[in-house]
C-alpha cells in the first residue's frame, strides 16, 4: 500500500434506486407549492434562454463602440449601458483563451508580423507521470521527500510549455490594424463580456 492510498477516501458502493416510488401526504397548501415549483421552474428556464439572446445582442451592439473607442486612442474596460429606466455597465476583462496546437500558433504569429512575443509568452508547467503514479514505491518516497529519496526529477515529472497571454492584451489588441483585429479574435478568443 503507497503513502497516497492511505489518505485517499474510500470510493463507497452507493444502493440501486428504486424505482417503486412512494406518495407522500401532502397538504392541499403544499401541493400549490409543488406545482408552483414545477411552473416555477420551467419559466426560470425560458427567461434564461430569453437573458441570454438579450445579453448576446447588448454586447454584439456593443462591443464594436469599444472597439472604435479603443482605435480612436480611448481604451476602456468598461462602458455604461443606460436603458430606458435602468442602466448596467458592460465589462471586458483581460482573460484569453490561447489555442496551443501548432498550426493555430503559427497561424498567430503570422498574423502579428513579429510582434507575437510582445503579446504572448511560453511558461512552464510540471504534472506527474501516470506511471509514477501507479508505482508504490515511487509515491512512497515522494512521501517521505522527494529530495531525500535521491530521485531524478524526470524519472517523476512531465514538463512542457504552454502559451499565454501576457498582460494587458485586451488593450494591446487594439495595436493591431482593424483588418487584422476580426481574424486575431478568431485565433485568440478573450473572455466574454459581462454585463453587471
């Protein structure tokens, strides 16, 4: 038995259901309840669905004034939406989805003519081997310390790279020309808008 094995928690074997159901009493006051809660429950879900096109057409009419704002030399995170009675303020945040597989990266960087190391960087990240994992003897000595146990690092660890986006991209996007700035989003998606 590893080290690991003794903290990990035991998976425990869960009873079938069964599929004979048996009716509670309820109250007459109580049954309203319940089939408030099923109405309830349905219109939740088709003013979600209905919030959502309301929020994707808000932002798409938005997010070009953002866009022209930001090539007229006046970068903002945030625009104030004022309604007929109501206002909520639209909101981007520097957050990016980065694809890593090889063609979209050159795709990327052929895109940003050099300029692919001013928005991006490589950094490193570090995960166990599944086959240390499943070796006892090695989890064990991880246990009692890795620098003790006189392993090498790559007998244990998987290393490699992944590109991400450095700071500030969302307002240094806008360094790009406007033709390239659709294509840019496409490649590189940045987090959704937010409406508060």
């Amino acid at each position: 038995m590893s080290a690991f094995d003794k903290i990990a928690q035991p998976v425990v074997a869960k009873d079938s259901k069964s599929t004979t159901k048996i009716a509670a009493d309820l109250t007459s006051d109580i049954k309203f309840k319940v089939d408030t809660f099923v109405t309830n429950k349905a219109e939740m879900k088709r003013l979600e669905a209905e919030q959502k096109e309301i929020e994707t057409a808000i932002i798409e009419h938005v997010r070009p004034q953002q866009d022209k704002l930001a090539y007229g030399g006046t970068f903002v995170k945030s625009l104030q939406l004022q309604g007929v009675s109501n206002t909520v303020t639209f909101v981007t945040m520097d957050k990016f989805s980065v694809p890593q597989d090889e063609e979209s990266v050159e795709a990327i960087k052929k895109l940003l003519n050099g300029k692919f190391n001013d928005l991006f960087e490589t950094t490193r990240f570090i995960s166990m081997k599944k086959e240390a994992v499943a070796n006892e003897d090695i989890l064990n000595k991880i246990a009692k310390a890795c620098e003790k146990a006189g392993l090498s690092i790559g007998e244990i660890f998987d290393v490699g790279d992944k590109i991400v986006a450095k700071d500030d991209l969302d307002r240094k996007q806008y360094d790009l020309p406007k033709t390239k700035l659709e294509v840019f989003r496409t490649l590189v998606r940045q987090a959704k808008p937010a409406l508060k």
